[in-house]
C-alpha cells in the first residue's frame, strides 16, 4: 500500500523525479499498471515508459507489485510507493535553507524557512523510527480564523504568544530523565481563497 507522503532527500532522486514524463507516469500509477498498459493509456512506446520506470523504480518512487506470464514474457506491474512527493531542503546542499539565515518572525521568509525545517526534520525522524520499527510523536492544530481588523490579529498574535510560552514553561522539564524535547511551531498566513496557476517557476521572500 501506497505510503501518505515520499520526501526526497536528494538532488539526484529529484533531478530523477522532475521530468514531465515522469511525473505523468506517478500520476497513472496510483493503481498498479505495467509498461504496457502504461504506454497504451499515455499513448507512448513501450520503450520509454520502460525506461522511466528504470529510472523511478531504481530511486524508490516506484515498487514491483507483481510478475505475471504473458505469452512468452513475464510482464512487470509496478505502482507508486506514495500519493504525494515533497522536496526537502537537504536536497539542495549549501544552497538548501538554513532557518538561522532568517531573522524576523514576522516575515514570510521565517515562515516558509520553519516550515522547510520541520519538512527537513520530520523526514529524517521518519526514516529513523522506520530502520527501528517505532513510530513517531508528533501532534499537528490547524485551524482558520477570520480577524475583524489588523488590531484584532495582533492582540490574538500577543495572548496566542503568552499562552504558549505559559504552557511550555509548565511542562518544560530540563532534567526530567528519560524525558525529550520536542519542537513546537505556530505559524499563520492568509487563507487562499480563490485557485489560480503559479506564475513562474520561482517566488522570491523577504
């Protein structure tokens, strides 16, 4: 069974994942298909489907359901191993986001280099906790709030502010043994309210 979400924690397994025949295969992939159902449904050669698939199955965004005997060949059905794929930062080296580099919390950089983190975090702690057969903690609020008036979202910005430095330092208990940290993050942004292509391929943030 297909995982929720794949993160990608490399260049080469992005530059492997970003190419527009690619990503149409994972798309018709989310049931399982062979090289020859796929090139009939995307109208492709055969050979090519074959060899993207190579290529997917080899970085692991693609698994082997099963074999199957068809006249003298043994037909392979794969699937994708995920509904949905995000990019970690990791992938992009030096270059990649660094949250420290940030420092105005106010800003949308601070947000988008946060939220960057805990991609970058949650996924290593994912893959971790997998090699030991555990599950992770974790614990997600989200929730829409329509403000009146710039006022009203800074006066909630303040209280929501004291309540949680309240609350960590009652829980928070630096020598409790055994005891672990966890990171808490609270972030907020405009609801998009209407749907609409991205411009470009790129937006900058300050």
């Amino acid at each position: 069974m297909a995982t929720a979400i794949q993160v990608i924690q490399s260049a080469s397994a992005a530059e492997k994942l970003l190419k527009p025949e690619r990503l149409r295969l994972l798309e018709h992939l989310a049931e399982p298909d062979s090289a020859t159902g796929l090139a009939k449904r995307l109208k492709l050669p055969r050979q090519t489907v074959n060899y993207h698939l190579r290529e997917l199955e080899q970085e692991g965004f693609v698994e082997l359901v099963e074999q199957r005997l068809k006249g003298n060949c043994v037909e392979r059905v794969v699937r994708a191993t995920a509904r949905s794929y995000i990019i970690s930062p990791q992938a992009l080296g030096a270059i990649g986001l660094d949250s420290g580099q940030v420092r105005d919390q106010f800003s949308s950089a601070y947000l988008v280099s946060a939220a960057a983190r805990v991609i970058r975090d949650v996924s290593i702690l994912r893959q971790r906790a997998g090699r030991a057969g555990k599950k992770i903690a974790t614990l997600t609020l989200e929730t829409e709030i329509r403000f009146r008036d710039a006022k009203a979202r800074s006066e909630f910005t303040e209280e929501i502010a004291n309540h949680v430095a309240e609350l960590a330092m009652k829980y928070h208990d630096e020598k409790a043994e055994g005891g672990r940290k966890f990171r808490l993050l609270v972030g907020s942004y405009p609801t998009i309210t209407k749907a609409e292509a991205p411009e470009g391929s790129s937006v900058r943030l300050e």
